[in-house]
C-alpha cells in the first residue's frame, strides 16, 4: 500500500486513541523529551472506559500528568520510574509511583521481565514521515525500538516540531498502530549556569583529559563547567548516553571532531538528547550524530572499547570507603542510577579510561527544627537506607572544589587519607575523628 495511504489510515483523534487501551496493558513511556505530552495528559481518561489494573512504566518524565498525583487513578494506572525527575518525586508521596532499580543498557531487558505475558503498549513521538514511510524516534531511543522490535502495540505523537534524526530511531509506518497529529513546543531544560565551585571542578577534571578521548558527560552545572574547560582540548570524540547543549558547543568550536573514536569514528553517538531549542536544530537531520539504543551505548563492554574513554558524572554524597549515593538522599528516591554505573565501569574497561564523580564539598539542609545548616557532602558513612549507585569497588576518581582524589585500587586506609584532603576544610578533623572512631581504615 502507498505509505501516505497508509499514514492516513493510522490517523486518530485523541478520543479514539484512548479507545485502544485494555485493562491490565503493560505500558511504555518513551524517555524524556520524547514523551508524547498530548496522549499522556489525557490518558488518566482511560477510566471513563473502565480500563484499570495497568502498569505503565517511564523515565525521566518532564511534565506532570493527573494519573501522577491523584490518588483516585492509582486502580487504572500505576506508574513505575526508573529516573525520577521533580513531578515524580513529589507524587511518589501519594503512593501512585514506584520505582524501578536498574542500569540504563537494561532498560528494555528488565522492563521486558516485567511486563510477562501481558500486553505491551509503547506511547512514544515522531518526527514527521518521509516520501519512502519512514518516520524517527527523534529525540532518543534508549528503549524504544526495542519496545516496537518485540510486537508492542506502537501508539504515537507525530510533532511537526521534531528533529530528524539517524541511527536506531528508524520506525516505518508499517509499525505504528495508531497516530495523534500534533505540533507544539518540545520539552526544553532551563540553562543550569556555571558557578564558582563548578568552574573549579571542572577545571580539576579537564586537567586529566588528553587530547583524543572520547567522553561521556550528564546534565548540570558541573558537567557544563566540565564542558567549558575541555574549550582548550583537540580531537574529543563524544560517546554519550545523553547528548547535551555543552556538547553542542563542542563540536561547533571545533574541540569535538571524533577523529579518534575507536567506534563509529567522525560520528558523536548517543542514546538521547535533552536540551535547549539549539540542540534541537543541531540534531535535524544530521547525519554526523548517531542515536543508537541504549543497551548497546551503554553497555560496559562496548564503552569499554572507546579510545580514552573518560566517564564523567555527579552523585550526591560519598562516604569513606568510596561509596557513591547519587539517586537517593537516605532511604528517599530523588532520581535515579540512570547510566552512571554502565559509564563508569565501562571507562574503566579501556585500558586508558577515567572515570570522574563529581560533587560540592558541602551543602544546606534542614534540621529536624527546620533551620538551614551546613554540612559535608563527604561523610564517614552514607546517611541511613541511602541506595550504593556505584560501589566502592567501581570508584575511581572524586573531584569537589577542594581537589581529586584518585580512589582506583587504593586500600580503606588511603582512600580515608585523600577524601578527607577534598573535604571542607571545616570538616576535615571531624572526619579524620570519625574515621578512627569507626575504625575506617
């Protein structure tokens, strides 16, 4: 059949894409800013039909939807995250949501496991179809064309707004199920500025990075400082799981040309994009940028591969021995492990690779009486319940604003030693108190 006849077929209204759902479906989420916002604010709506009892699973959502928060859906659709982002946080406290421990390159694996026997509804966006039927993931496909690969029912936003883009994103009409024309802004993040403390991590992590490596980077203001100061660096490659707005900039001042990736060489390679209009527009149909599945981007194995692999990320507290709390502050989910375990290991599976965790010295909390106090983001332990994202044994270089220290293959004893020299410094005999009275050592 002609594929525009075909398109036109799939065509629906929003009320009869809701028709499509069934009670105890498995459904999907594409990740971040290629949520299908238009379907997913209307979805709660499915219980007008007498649909309940389905699970739907997602990361890293960017708005915030009414099955979220109101606790009357919780029967219909039961959300489960594997990155929380604030609207999840805050409605996990009404017992909607769940979280999902996993790595990111076992992402489809696991929710696969899941899902068992039931069906599998992928909700996901599109760029606009070409005169040959085939349409892109766009801004990522960590999960999903494997989602479509394994017979899901394939129910999506086309936005006319969307980029083209090359790599696994590739979908023929053939696969989609039913479609909802849309065209409205896509999902931006807010530009995280550069401060001081940041301006001086990531002048600390640039100093390690040679020229020709390959790197990894997340979101923020320290992976944006990290951005910046590489300004002064030749022949980067990137192979990322998240491309960003600072990567951009990269490649456009020359810094990134990929000409000494070992994989995919002359090519940035990413799982996904999430950013600013400018990224967008850096993305459509450049062929140049490869978005290719997760399980293969950020599978250990294959970074591992990469030429100078350096793996750069932050976490949110380290203890003593080394240990990385980066997705809970205590027994409170606050985002997720996301890639950092797969990065991490996988850079330091290249005979050269570096692996960096990053964070403040210190930071401003609440006591139980609800005034703001100071304390040390490095500690002798990790708060009560607080979830190991990387463990000691995966830890290699530790960078705050006071200096690196280089933990890879470093005893108890030694680790104690240059943790506490990258301290405040106002917490630094209380630490080295600590540590003896602990017996950390």
């Amino acid at each position: 059949m002609n594929a525009y006849n075909l398109y036109n077929q799939k065509v629906k209204t929003l009320d009869e894409i809701l028709d499509l759902f069934q009670s105890n479906d498995f459904i999907m989420s594409a990740l971040a800013g290629s949520e299908p916002i238009k379907i997913l604010s209307e979805l709660h709506k499915i219980a007008d039909r007498g649909v309940k009892n389905c699970d739907l699973s997602n990361c890293l959502p960017m708005a915030d939807y009414e099955y979220f928060k109101n606790p009357e859906y919780q029967d219909v659709i039961f959300t489960n995250g594997w990155f929380y982002s604030p609207p999840l946080r805050k409605a996990h406290q009404n017992g909607n949501i769940s979280y999902i421990p996993q790595n990111l390159h076992f992402a489809y694996t696991k929710r696969k496991y899941a899902a068992g026997d039931r069906r599998k509804v992928l909700l996901c966006s599109c760029s606009p179809m070409d005169k040959h039927g085939y349409l892109t993931l766009s801004l990522g496909c960590t999960y999903e064309r494997e989602v479509i690969e394994d017979g899901a029912i394939v129910i999506a936003e086309v936005n006319q707004q969307l980029p083209r883009t090359f790599g696994d994103t590739t979908v023929h009409i053939s696969e989609i199920t039913a479609i909802l024309e849309v065209d409205y802004p896509l999902a931006t993040l807010p530009e995280a500025l550069i401060n001081d403390k940041d301006r001086k991590i990531g002048e600390y992590i640039a100093e390690h990075i040679d020229n020709g490596s390959t790197i990894q980077l997340g979101i923020g203001g320290i992976p944006n400082a990290v951005a910046n100061a590489l300004k002064s660096k030749k022949h980067l490659g990137i192979h990322t799981e998240m491309l960003t707005d600072g990567m951009v900039d990269l490649i456009e001042c020359g810094v990134v040309d990929n000409s000494r990736k070992t994989l995919y060489k002359g090519k940035t390679v990413a799982t996904f994009a999430l950013g600013n209009k400018k990224l967008y527009d850096f993305l459509d149909d450049n062929i140049a940028v490869g978005l290719r599945n997760g399980s293969w981007t950020n599978d250990p194995h294959v970074i591992g591969q990469n030429y100078k692999m350096v793996s750069i990320n932050t976490t949110l507290e380290v203890d003593l021995f080394g240990q990385c709390a980066s997705e809970s502050i205590g027994h409170i989910q606050f985002s997720g492990t996301g890639g950092q375990t797969d990065t991490a290991v996988g850079a330091q599976n290249c005979p050269e690779g570096k692996s960096f965790i990053a964070l403040y010295s210190t930071a401003n909390v609440k006591d139980e009486k609800g005034d703001k106090k100071t304390i040390s983001k490095i500690q002798p332990l990790l708060k009560p319940g607080a979830m190991v994202s990387l463990s000691r044994n995966d830890v290699d270089y530790v960078v705050t604003e006071y200096g690196v220290a280089w933990l890879r293959g470093q005893s108890i004893r030694e680790r104690v030693k240059r943790l506490v020299n990258i301290a405040h410094p106002d917490f630094r005999d209380e630490l080295k108190h600590a540590a003896k009275q602990l017996r950390i050592w």
